[in-house]
C-alpha cells in the first residue's frame, strides 16, 4: 500500500506505464511524451520533478531504470525496474 500523499503521482506513473507493457508483462519502449509531472513540464525537462535514468548500460543498450520524482512536503520517491 502507499502513502497517501502519493498515491496521485504513483497512480497517474502506474497507468501510463501499462500502457507500455505487453501481454508477457515485458516493457515495451517506454514513450517518455506520456509521462508529465503536476506542472505539465515532460520528464527530464529542466526543472521537472520527474526524471528517467537508464541503468545497468552497456554500449547505449541499457537493461534497467530508474524513475524517481521530487516531492514538495515528503522524501523524495524512486523506483527502480525489476532487471
């Protein structure tokens, strides 16, 4: 269960998301156009509170991620991709 402060941005995050999933559960490309924070700014557009780090990279071809936020009145929250 989340925190009710962020359950929100967790959501709106969780929706977009399954957009981007096959049927296997495996992520397709992830269109980062879908994923806006509260102020309409795109993710890791300069001062977006919402930011996409690939990781775990190998000659540009990257098998995980990080999606974290900055939120205003609690920690800031991440989450990393399961690979």
């Amino acid at each position: 269960m989340t925190k009710k402060s962020e359950n929100n941005a967790e959501i709106e995050v969780k929706e977009k998301a399954k957009k981007t999933t096959k049927e296997d559960g495996k992520a397709k490309a992830l269109d980062l156009e879908l994923l806006k924070d509260p102020e309409g700014k795109k993710i890791n557009e300069k001062d977006s509170s919402f930011k996409y780090e690939p990781t775990n990279c190998d000659n540009e071809k990257c098998k995980s991620y990080l999606l974290s936020t900055t939120m205003k009145k609690e920690a800031d929250y991440q989450v990393k991709s399961k690979h």
